[in-house]
C-alpha cells in the first residue's frame, strides 16, 4: 500500500509539474485540485515514513528479544544437560555403590555362615569336652572307690578332675617315700588313666607351714619336700603304664594352702598331694581362634 501511495504521489507531482510547464493546458481547477492531492500525498508519504521507522523499531527490538530469549533457552538447555550428566554420573556411582554394597552383604551373609556353622561345631566340642570331663570323673571315682573319702577325694572344678590325696594316705611325716596303700592307690588311678592321651597329668606336691628339719633326706626346706613327693608320685604312676610325656610333678611348698595353718585339722588338709586332669583341648582352643 505504502508503495502504490508513493507511486501515486509520484504520478501527482508530475502532473502538477506537467500543469507548470504548460500552464495553458490545465485549467485553474485541475490544477488546485492537483495541488491538493499532491499536499495529500506528500502527507500520507511522512506518514508511513514515520510507520516504517516505527516498524523498524518493533522489528529491531522484537529480533533483540527474540535473540536474548533464545540466548536464555540456550542456556537453561546447557545447564538441563550439565544437570541431566550430572544426574546420570550420579546415578552411575549410585549403582556402583550398590552393586558394592550387595556385594559386601553377600560376603557378609556368606561370613556370617561360616561364623555360625564354627560356632555350631565349637558347641558340639564344648558339649564333648564337658562329657568327656564328666566320664573322666566318673571312671576316676569308680577305680578309687574303697578309699576313704577324708583321704582322698575326685572333684570337678573349672572343667578339670581333681584328685586330692592327703598325706596320711601317701607319706610319713617328712618322707618321699609313698606307703604301700598309697601306691595302690596311685596304681589304680594308673591304670583308669592309662591308654588316655587325650589327658594331662600335673602332680603338684602341697605342705603346711611347718618348716622341715634342715638336713631331713638332704632336704633344705617345703619346697623340696613338695617337690620331691611329687617326683615320686610321678615315677609311680609312670611305672604303672602313664605315658612320661604326659604327667608333669611340681611342688607349691606352703603357698596354696587350703586351709588356715592355725589348727593341727587344718595343717593335715594342707599336707596333701593334688593330682590334676587336663582334658586335652588342641581342637578346641583351634575352634576358638577361628571365631
């Protein structure tokens, strides 16, 4: 439209300057009328100028929009995409780190069985050993029965077999040498022990505190007396079958009494010999620094 204006425009100011060069071809009212047109034209023409410098403008500042708008998207796509990797490493490590924790779940279930299978199997030991202490008891007692039981005694304490015998039933006051009835008796628990290496023997000699006459026997004081009847006891229980390797003597002297030294009663119950069976426990002690 702005275009067929300006063509008209165009063809008006010709025919006005047709009109001045040839004045007498047009009449006065043509020409005013011309005149008119022309003023008309010329106006319309200012006026699109200005619609066409303001359309620009829009134009310019719509593209400038346009341009920082899509600079902005293209911005919020970059970080969606950081965002997006970001999100996928992150899930990549998540699934790492799960597959490394069902992994240590199953080593740890996997452990765990073989904790509680040990476990199972150290109770079944337990369960042995106790029986096996038990039945230890039990045939010492029947092999000693007849004896009388303020002379010797078999008890169970902290999974050992304790056989007490006291000095009246072994010794003479101040003598290594073991009486007849004592090494029956000695012989007999040989021969309930004998054949049983699964069992440690300890023989521990015990006196009172009454010091021994110096020179008795070439004797210097309780510690070789408790030593040498426990040698002694020693020899017969190897004589009579038990294995050397697996009886040990030893002598406490006067220092684990169990009584008070105060009464003559009490002195008796501390002159005594302990013979102590030990399970042996190789298995079992294995079982426990597995778990």
């Amino acid at each position: 439209m702005t275009h067929t204006l300006i063509s008209r425009g165009l063809v008006a100011a010709s025919l006005l300057a047709a009109a001045v060069v040839a004045p007498g071809c047009v009449s006065q009212k043509k020409y005013t009328a011309l005149q008119q047109q022309n003023a008309e034209l010329s106006k319309s023409r200012e006026q699109l100028q200005v619609e066409k410098t303001a359309l620009q403008q829009d134009k310019a500042r719509t593209e400038e929009e346009l341009r920082q708008r899509l600079a902005s998207r293209s911005q919020q796509v970059n970080q969606l995409n950081q965002n997006l990797s970001g999100a996928e490493a992150q899930n990549s490590q998540l699934s790492a780190d799960l597959r490394n924790r069902e992994a240590q779940n199953s080593q740890l279930s996997a452990d765990l069985k073989d904790r509680e299978q040990r476990l199972t199997e150290l109770q079944r030991k337990l369960a042995e050993k106790d029986a096996a202490v038990q039945n230890l008891r039990k045939r010492v007692a029947d092999a000693l029965l007849g004896f009388n039981a303020q002379d010797l005694q078999v008890n169970l304490k902290n999974g050992k077999v304790y056989v007490s015998l006291s000095e009246q039933l072994l010794f003479k006051s101040g003598s290594t040498k073991v009486d007849p009835r004592g090494q029956d008796a000695l012989r007999k628990l040989a021969a309930a022990l004998k054949g049983n290496q699964d069992v440690n023997v300890l023989v521990e000699g015990h006196t009172d505190n009454v010091p021994i006459r110096t020179g008795t026997a070439g004797m210097k004081d309780n510690w070789d007396l408790s030593v040498l009847r426990a040698t002694e006891i020693t020899r017969i229980l190897t004589e009579a079958g038990m294995a050397p390797g697996q009886v040990t003597p030893s002598g406490r002297s006067q220092y684990l009494p169990v009584a008070q030294n105060d009464t003559a009663p009490n002195k008796a119950l501390n002159r005594r010999t302990e013979i102590i069976l030990t399970p042996k426990l190789d298995e079992l002690f294995q079982l426990l620094e597995q778990n």
